[in-house]
C-alpha cells in the first residue's frame, strides 16, 4: 500500500511540474515567432522534423533581419532537397498552399494556378505569387518577420496576359506548347513594342507552320481561331475565302485585314499589347493551297466529326470517383476535330495546354464507350480523365474511307 501511495505522489508531482512550465515546452509555445514559419517549411514543403542546428539558422536569420519570409520560402523550395521530390504542377501548387499559406486549396484555386503553370509561366513567378498574398503577410505580421516579396525576371513573366496570347498562337498555329526560352523571346518581342499582328504572322510565316500543306479553308479557320479567338461565322468565311480566289487577297494580306478588325483590337487591349492594326504585313503564307477543290468523289474521306459522348462517359467515371464534371468547351472541340484529322496522317501526341488521348481502331463501327473503356482500363489516359486541375474538355472522330477510325479528347483548365 505505501508504494502504491509512493507511485501516486510521483505522479502528482510530475503533473505539478508540467503545469508550472518545469516539464516539455508546449507545442503551441514552441511554434510561435519566426521559429512556426521554420517548422512549417520543414513540414509541408521537405516533409520532415528538422534537426535542432537546422531550426535555430533559419529562426537566427529571420529574428536578425538577415533574411525575409520570402526569402527563406525561396531558400526552401529552391533547395537540392525539395528539387529531390521532383513535384510535378499539381504537388508543387498543393505543397504552396500548404507551406506558405498552412492551408488545402479549393479546386478552385488550385485550377487558377495550374492554369498559369500549364500556359508556360515559372514556378518563381507562381511562387511570387503566394508571398506576395495578403494571407502569407498576415502570418509573417503574426510570426514577427517581414514577409518580403519576390519577382521574376523572365519576360514571359512580365505579362502574363501576353503569354497567354503567345502559348495560344503556338498551339493554334503549330499544334504544340512553347517552350520557356521560346515564350519568354515572343514576350521580350512584344515587351519591346511588338505587335500582335507581327506576332501571328512570326507563326503563320514560320519554316515550322510552311512545312505543312493546308487547303484555304482550314486557314481561314486558323485566321478566326488565331485573331478572334473564335470559329468563323458561315457567310464571313465565305467571302474571305472567294476574296483570295479571286485575287483580291492573299492568305499574307488576310493578316492585316484579320489584324484590323475591331475583334483583334479588343482582344489585343485585353492582352496589354498593340494590335498593329493598319500597319502591313511583308511575306507570304506559301503553303495554303488556295485553288477551287475538286468535289468530293465517292472515295473521298469524310469530315471528322464531334464525339461529344465522350465527355458524357468522362463525366460519369468523375461522378464515380467524387470529382466535378468537365464542362464543353468550343475552342477545345475545335481542336479535337483537327487533332482527330491529323492522327490519320501522324498518329502521335502533340503538346498543348492540357492532356490529350488518343485512339484508333480499323473498325469504322467501334463505340465511344468501347474507345472510352479503354482509355479507362489504361493509367496515363485515366490520369487525364480524373485529373483535378482540368474543367473543360473536347472530343472528335474521324472516320476515312478506308474504315480506320482515330479518335481524340483533348482536357484543360481553359475553355
């Protein structure tokens, strides 16, 4: 009996000396000051417990003034340890939200900054970003550190609208993203006064985009997707098309009309850039075949077509897995339907905003369901399906003579 008595006193006692503060130090106390950002850092961006040396540096620089909270965030994601972890787009984001703002993104806001990252901008500018919040500055204010802000130099950087119309001519005009060195020179052009007509022609006059026959209607298609950001109306399409057949054109001149318009000029604006309207274009587009066509024969191949029930069966295989349904998108259905006619010819993926995949069968009566079922049973192609960053998505079939069928739904975060 006395030594139970002993073993209670013991512990009354250890349980007096933690109240009184004689024990560990509180989680809560441990955390506060510059030391919680350390701790935070370790935790969400390396994924450990740092040793007590490591803690104490960081926490000594930002007490001293030596650095800012921006620039120890910087230290941590820009270290050979966090680039270890290889992140793809969506962990880098996530680890973002949950280093710099200790908190899990919406879809939402998730979705707007992939986007950036998908349209070819730099992890420095999207990390710029989350320092520069007023969310990360409320917490460095409560931590007692200067939160600090952090720029990017490269030019695709700049303006980011701008980008967003050079990512776009790559992608409409070539069929692929630009890469960083290629965005950031079409930027620096445009920073330095450039203007979006000079800009379409640079890609419509490209030894890239001339090494490919297109008939005069699929360009005048390209000029509406390129400048106007939409498909042609019937009766404008015509008459541009019986201009150029005429001789009162040339695809080069249908440049500067395109450039002129009152469309281009808006979207330029929007884009904090010049149109170039009323300036001419030098060059030719020599690889626009602007002759009549031959009617078509009975073995001529037939048009691709939208195959909008594979966003109904995409749609179903997201409701089954707790994800948001994608929504159509005309600028992507556009796409997939000259993706579809060019799988015929090249069956390969080209690079765009979002992911793509692709099919083809030598049954002309395959269904979208079996294409889809297979794109389901398969892991890259269902990783597009269930990816959270995308909400829009296109699809298209094209069917030749012969009986082969290629099929396409491309995804993005854009409309």
């Amino acid at each position: 009996m006395k030594q139970k008595r002993k073993r209670l006193a013991c512990a009354g006692l250890c349980l007096l000396l933690l109240l009184a503060g004689w024990g560990a130090k509180p989680a809560q106390a441990a955390e506060s000051g510059p030391e919680a950002l350390v701790l935070r850092l370790y935790r969400q961006c390396l994924g450990r417990e740092p040793r007590e040396e490591e803690t104490a540096f960081w926490t000594e620089r930002l007490e001293t003034g030596a650095a800012d909270g921006a620039q120890v965030v910087t230290g941590f994601f820009w270290s050979e340890e966090y680039s270890r972890k290889n992140p793809g787009p969506e962990e880098y984001v996530l680890d973002l939200y949950r280093s710099v703002l200790g908190r899990e993104p919406s879809a939402e806001e998730a979705a707007s900054w992939l986007e950036w990252l998908e349209l070819g901008l730099s992890r420095e500018f999207v990390l710029g970003g989350f320092v520069g919040s007023a969310e990360f500055g409320r917490f460095c204010a409560a931590c007692g550190v200067e939160a600090g802000q952090l720029s990017s130099s490269a030019p695709r950087d700049q303006n980011p609208e701008a980008a967003r119309l050079i990512q776009r001519a790559y992608r409409t005009v070539l069929g692929r993203t630009g890469g960083p060195e290629e965005l950031d020179s079409w930027a620096q052009f445009l920073l330095s006064g450039g203007t979006g007509a000079q800009l379409a022609a640079g890609f419509l006059m490209s030894q890239e985009y001339q090494r490919r026959p297109v008939s005069l209607n699929d360009y005048v298609d390209l000029l509406y997707a390129l400048f106007l950001d939409r498909l042609p109306d019937a009766a404008g399409k015509a008459d541009w098309i019986q201009a150029v057949r005429e001789g009162r054109q040339t695809p080069a001149s249908l440049i500067a009309c395109f450039a002129g318009s009152a469309e281009f000029q808006r979207l330029c604006a929007r884009y904090g850039i010049a149109s170039g309207a009323g300036l001419p274009v030098e060059g030719s587009v020599s690889n626009v075949q602007t002759g009549q066509p031959e009617p078509p024969g009975e073995e001529a191949d037939p048009e691709p077509e939208l195959a909008p029930e594979l966003r109904e069966l995409a749609n179903q295989l997201r409701r089954e897995n707790g994800l948001g349904e994608l929504e159509a998108s005309q600028r992507l259905d556009q796409l997939a339907l000259r993706r579809a006619g060019e799988l015929s010819r090249d069956f390969s993926h080209q690079g765009h905003e979002g992911g793509e995949n692709i099919a083809r069968s030598t049954s002309a009566s395959i269904s979208a369901e079996e294409i889809f079922q297979g794109w389901a049973s398969s892991q890259g192609h269902r990783e597009n399906l269930l990816a959270q960053g995308y909400r829009y998505t296109g699809g298209a079939r094209y069917v030749t003579a012969e009986g082969d069928s290629f099929w396409v739904q491309v995804f993005s975060s854009q409309p």
